[in-house]
C-alpha cells in the first residue's frame, strides 16, 4: 500500500468518524430541541384568549373545590367544638384549637406568597388526627359532579 493511498484511507476512516459523531450529537440534541420548540409553541398557545378563559375557569373550579373542603372541614370541626366529649380529651381540645386557627387563617384570595396547598394539607392532618382522637367518622369525600 503506498503512502498516498494510506493517507486516503485514513481520511475517509476520519470522516465516517465524523459523520458518525454528527449523528449522535443529532440524536443527544434532538431533546432538547423538540423541548425548545414545544415550551415555545405552548408559550405562544397559553397566550391565546380561549387559554387564558380555560385556565379562568380552570382556576375558579379548583377554587370551588377547595372551598368546599375547607367549608366542610369548619362546620364539623364548630360542631365537634360543642361538644362535651372534646373539652374532656386534652390533646383533642389542643388540635381542635391549632385546627380553628389554621381554618380562620386560610386565605380567601390567592396570595402567591401563600402556599395554599400546604396549608390545605396540614388541615387535612390535623382534621384526620382530631377524628382519630375522638373516634369521629366523618370523613371528607370530594364530588366531582355538580348538578343543579
């Protein structure tokens, strides 16, 4: 084999290594690609009238959702309040309280400094281990549908 011939060789073997590395660098990027045309496609589509009416909608069902819990949650926990076998179990009449404050503080609007959901599941604890203490059975199931 003569020496311009192995050069030739050795080229063609540098290129089909090239070539083979563009490929695979394609398919890595590919990801993130398709991830930047769809985040950008959906920016675009969330700003449109009909999405920005679905998500007020959106937002205004979960709200109802929420409120519902939190409005079932205050009337058995006032309820259970009056009742006499709450004032004789301490650590009851203790998460009752801490239960009363978390329902009064609740926010009524959205406050993007307030993480609404955490301080709905810290009243959900709370509600659950107030109904373990006294053996009360009332339990909050969440419908779906609404009728009129």
């Amino acid at each position: 084999m003569t020496s311009s011939a192995s050069e030739q060789n050795h080229e063609e073997t540098e290129q089909e290594v090239s070539d083979i590395n563009d490929v695979f660098e394609d398919i890595f990027l590919t990801e993130e690609r398709i991830i930047g045309e769809h985040f950008h496609q959906g920016l675009a589509d969330g700003r449109l009238e009909e999405s920005v009416q679905e998500a007020a909608d959106y937002g205004f069902k979960k709200g109802s959702e929420i409120g519902r819990e939190i409005g079932f949650y205050t009337g058995i926990v006032t309820a259970i309040a009056s009742l006499p076998e709450a004032a004789a179990n301490e650590k009851a009449q203790s998460v009752l309280q801490e239960l009363l404050v978390a329902l009064e503080k609740y926010p009524h609007e959205n406050d993007p400094a307030t993480d609404l959901l955490h301080n709905l599941q810290q009243i959900r604890n709370k509600y659950r281990r107030l109904c373990a203490l006294l053996k009360v059975p009332f339990k909050y199931t969440q419908t779906n549908d609404l009728s009129f």
